[in-house]
C-alpha cells in the first residue's frame, strides 16, 4: 500500500553515521536514475554536501494520523509517495510501512538469495517493490521484470517464459500484437482501453497488486508441473 509523504514543519533529526553511508548510497542511486532519464521523487534535492549532518523526518500519512501516531494537524502532505528506505523516513512510520520485511534486514538493499526459488523471490519483491524500482509503479517494475527475466534467460529459460501465453488463459484476457504487460491491463482493467504506462495512481496500485498475484499464480502451477510443492516448496517427484 503506498502513502502518502507527511512532514512535520521544522521537525528534523541527526544522522548516525551508518544512517549517513545508507544516504549516500540512495542518493547515488538516485543520481544514476536521474543520469538515464528516471523519474526523481518530489521534493528531493540531490546536490546534497559530503557530509550529512541532519535532515527533515519524512512520515507516512494514513487516515487522520501518520503511521508513528502524529495527528494530522500537526503536519503537511505533500504529493509524494512515502518511501520506506529512505534514509530521510522515520524509522516508526518505515517499520510499520515494510512489515515483516523491515524486521529481517532494516535500512538495507538485501540481495535476492540464490537459495530462494523464483516463486519466493518474486513474492518477497511483491511486498515492497519500491526497494527494487524507487517507486512502486507498474511501468518500472515491468521494466525491472524484463531484466529479471533476462538475467535468468542467459543460464537457461527465462523465469517469466510461458508468462504471457499462461496469461492468456485468464479470465478477460485478449490476445494480439503484444506482450505480456499489454495481455495484463485487459485482465486487470477488462473492457476498458488502459496503456500500462499511463496509469493513475490508483490505477497504478491495483494493477501492480494484481500483477504479483498473477505472477504468484503462475510460478505456482509451474512449481507444480515440475513435480514441486508450491505450498511448502519440497520436491514432489520419486
């Protein structure tokens, strides 16, 4: 779920120096965004000094109150989407944002483990696709699939081979001249004409929802054509 960026007037705090090597590490990242011609969230300055002392706290804003408690009348939103791995976020409205997997590796990028199968990488990117793309909107996380799926094509099949014709299976799907994202939006948004790269916010977020729950759907029955368990990821086959 995204929320919306809620700032507290004058409200500001230290860094430690481990919150400070996270900083520079996402805004470096963010240069590279910016260098390739990606979108930068509102607001954010990147000509920050070599040494950051302090900044502004960065809350999520839900209804009337922000996730760390503070009453809407204390603060301002603006029109930017709170991102948890911010090292600007507080630390309460990021935790409660990112669940279970705050709690695993706080304020860290963690790598996708080889030891995970497809199915419980794509799971675990699901939850908190922002730390993968920035901002959790389907056009780049299409973006970020088609690398995953290239990535994988280079030392075997694609982890998303078979995506867009196991998609055309699906309840208002409709085929044609295009790829799999073009497949989805005829499922997530049926009878309605609706280019995956010009969505709405809530668009957006429904469709991205939907997505990996296709995506969980699919790696699913291909765990289970494999002869694998899907619900416990234990070898089925003899």
């Amino acid at each position: 779920m995204g929320y919306a960026m809620a700032l507290v007037p004058g409200e500001r705090r230290a860094l430690s120096p481990d919150e400070m090597a996270v900083a520079r590490d996402w805004v470096s990242r963010l240069q590279a965004r910016a260098a390739g011609g990606g979108r930068i969230p509102a607001g954010v300055v990147l000509a920050w000094p070599s040494v950051v002392a302090e900044v502004r706290v960065e809350h999520a804003a839900a209804d009337g109150a922000t996730l760390c408690g503070i009453d809407a009348s204390r603060y301002e939103v603006y029109r930017a989407l709170f991102e948890w791995s911010s090292p600007r976020a507080c630390p309460t409205c990021a935790r409660a944002d990112a669940g279970a997997l705050w709690s695993e590796r706080p304020q860290s990028y963690r790598p996708l483990s080889s030891a995970l199968s497809e199915r419980e990488a794509l799971a675990w990117v699901g939850k908190a696709p922002g730390m993968f793309v920035g901002r959790a909107g389907l056009a780049l996380i299409v973006a970020w699939l088609g690398g995953y799926d290239f990535h994988g094509s280079r030392t075997g099949a694609g982890p998303l081979e078979g995506f867009k014709d196991w998609l055309l299976t699906r309840p208002g799907a409709v085929d044609g001249n295009q790829g799999w994202p073009g497949v989805l939006m005829h499922i997530v948004f049926p009878g309605q004409s609706v280019s995956w790269s010009q969505l709405t916010p809530e668009q957006d977020r429904h469709a991205v929802t939907v997505l990996f729950e296709l995506l969980d759907a699919f790696l699913a029955d291909k765990e289970l054509n494999a002869g694998r368990d899907p619900s416990s990821g234990t070898d089925t086959t003899e």
